[in-house]
C-alpha cells in the first residue's frame, strides 16, 4: 500500500452524526495535515498536527495521531450537509514544515438531511 | 485572509501545445510548490521551489515540465508539449516555512 491511505474509501451519514475518518501512513512525518476538497474544487486546509502531538482539536474536528502505529484519525463532530465533500490526509516529511505533502486517498463524505 | 491565486481556472489545448499555468503565491511566502490531481485520483507532488531553484522534484517532473519565478509575484509550470495524460487539475501552493501550505483553486487543464 501506499504512503497516506485513508479509510474508508465512501462514508454516508446522517446531519447531527459523527464521521470518522482514518489515515495511515508508512514513513517518518514531522507532520500531518487534513485537508477537505469540494468536488472539482481547491484544497481547503482544515487541521494540522505536529508529530509530537497526540491530539488536536479545531471548532468541530477533532485530529488524533498515532505515531507508533502511523495513524491518524480526523472526527467531524455534528455533522452537517456542508460537509459534504472529499477529505485528505497529507504527510509533510522530516525535513520540516516546508517539505513537500503526500496526500492520501481520500474519503468522500456524504452528509444527508 | 490571504490566499494563493491561479490562472486561467480551466484550460484547454490540444496535444503537442505548450502551456502555461499561472500562480500569484501569498506575498510573504518563500516556498512554492505545484501539485496535480488526475480526475478521481490523488493529488501527487510535482515539484518545489525555494531561493529560485527547484528544491525537490517527483518522477512526474520530466524534460516537459519547468518552472519559474519571472518576477517577484508569479510562480508558472510550463508544460512543452502537452500530451492527453496532462489532462488534471494542477495546484500551486506556498508556505512560509512554519505553518501548513496553502493551496489555490486549481487549474483545471484539458488536453484534446
């Protein structure tokens, strides 16, 4: 498998649920970042989290990571229908902030009324 | 909020052209980077661009691709002969060095 794959591939919720979502990833990171893309659009960047972090949290997401078993998992708490769009997690390696991001897979979220 | 700017947002050309996608990077940012993402796919590392020279490449920055920083505000990738596998969305980014890269709305390029 490949650096950055998230699971799952599809997730469809009901508004007012939680979605989680999970990301692994193979080498040393000094980082890792989520980020959320509508269809067809930009990258917007939601969260990120230092690998001396355990835990992050931002409004209504909530970033774990788990260096000891690359991993992390990004929760959307109370979600709502503008959620509804794809979600990546990118690694930036040891290098620093400024090293270059592999992106992960992605999860299309599906948020329904 | 500052933000990273593209042009043109969608570009078709036929096979064999060259293009030129355009980036106005967030002023106070020192490192450029350009990504691309094939319809349904990943968004994969093309290439990284720090004091005016490439820092970094992927296997996908072949002879066909270069960039520049012509002045003190653009960031470009030239494509020389554009094949039909150019066909993506291409993302130009930049970073202060501390803090996440940020990311412009895309070029979506055709190649017909």
């Amino acid at each position: 498998s490949q650096q950055g794959e998230e699971d799952p591939q599809a997730l469809s919720i009901q508004e007012g649920e939680n979605a989680t979502m999970n990301c692994s990833y193979k080498t040393s990171i000094n980082n890792l970042q989520w980020y959320r893309q509508n269809s067809g659009r930009g990258l917007v960047h939601l969260i990120l989290i230092r690998s001396n972090e355990r835990e992050k949290h931002s409004g209504r997401l909530r970033v774990t990571l788990d260096t000891s078993k690359k991993s992390s998992s990004l929760l959307i708490t109370a979600s709502r229908a503008a959620d509804t769009a794809s979600y990546f997690c990118a690694t930036a390696g040891d290098t620093g902030t400024a090293s270059k991001l592999t992106f992960g897979t992605g999860t299309r979220l599906q948020v329904t009324l | 909020e500052p933000e990273v700017t593209q042009t043109p947002s969608h570009q078709v050309t036929q096979m064999g052209q060259e293009v030129i996608l355009r980036c106005v990077p967030i002023s106070n940012h020192l490192y450029f980077y350009w990504y691309r993402q094939i319809l349904g796919q990943k968004v994969e590392f093309l290439v990284s661009f720090y004091n005016n020279e490439i820092s970094e490449k992927s296997e996908i920055f072949d002879d066909q691709f270069s960039v520049e920083r012509p002045d003190g505000s653009n960031f470009t990738l030239k494509i020389r002969s554009t094949k039909l596998e150019d066909s993506a969305m291409y993302f130009c980014a930049s970073s202060d060095g501390y803090r996440s890269a940020f990311f412009g709305q895309g070029t979506r390029l055709t190649v017909v």
